[in-house]
C-alpha cells in the first residue's frame, strides 16, 4: 500500500525545501512532487476601489453639505407636472 504525507512549508535560500516528517525513515526512497502555488496577490477593498473613484467628494469632509443640496435642488423644475389636490 502505498502511503503520502502532505506538507506545505516555505522555499528556503537558494531554493531549497526541507521536508521533517517522523513518518519518514533515514534511507527510505521516496518520491517528492512540488506543486507551486500562485503568489498571493493583495486585492484592494472596497472602501479603497471607491475612495479612489471620481465624482463629488464632499463626504470626504465630514458629511455632506445639505444646505449646498437644497440650493442646487431648489433651481430645478420638477421632471413631472404638480398633481392637482381633486386627483389625491
């Protein structure tokens, strides 16, 4: 029956893996398969993805200037046409 220990350690200086396993006998063959693993790449969070996004950055100051909002609203035209009271 054949047997298989799995381990997962760091390469070493000049490339070298040591492999310490009491299952392992001094002078027993064995047959050794390195898998390499994709390097961990650091992915941003999505605070730094919208952080980094243009557009109106108010919020960045503390909170948002309504009184800026209520002005800039209040010089707009309504999209739609006022509904007459009989109608409510």
């Amino acid at each position: 029956m054949q047997s298989a220990i799995h381990l997962t350690t760091t390469v070493l200086a000049g490339g070298r893996i040591d492999v310490v396993s009491p299952e392992l006998r001094s002078g027993q063959r064995v047959e050794l398969i390195v898998l390499l693993q994709d390097p961990v790449v650091a992915r941003p969070s999505a605070v730094d993805i919208l952080a980094g996004a243009p557009g109106d950055r108010q919020h960045r100051r503390g909170g948002l200037n309504h009184a800026h909002l209520e002005t800039r609203h209040s010089r707009h035209t309504p999209f739609w046409p006022a509904v007459p009271a009989h109608v409510l």
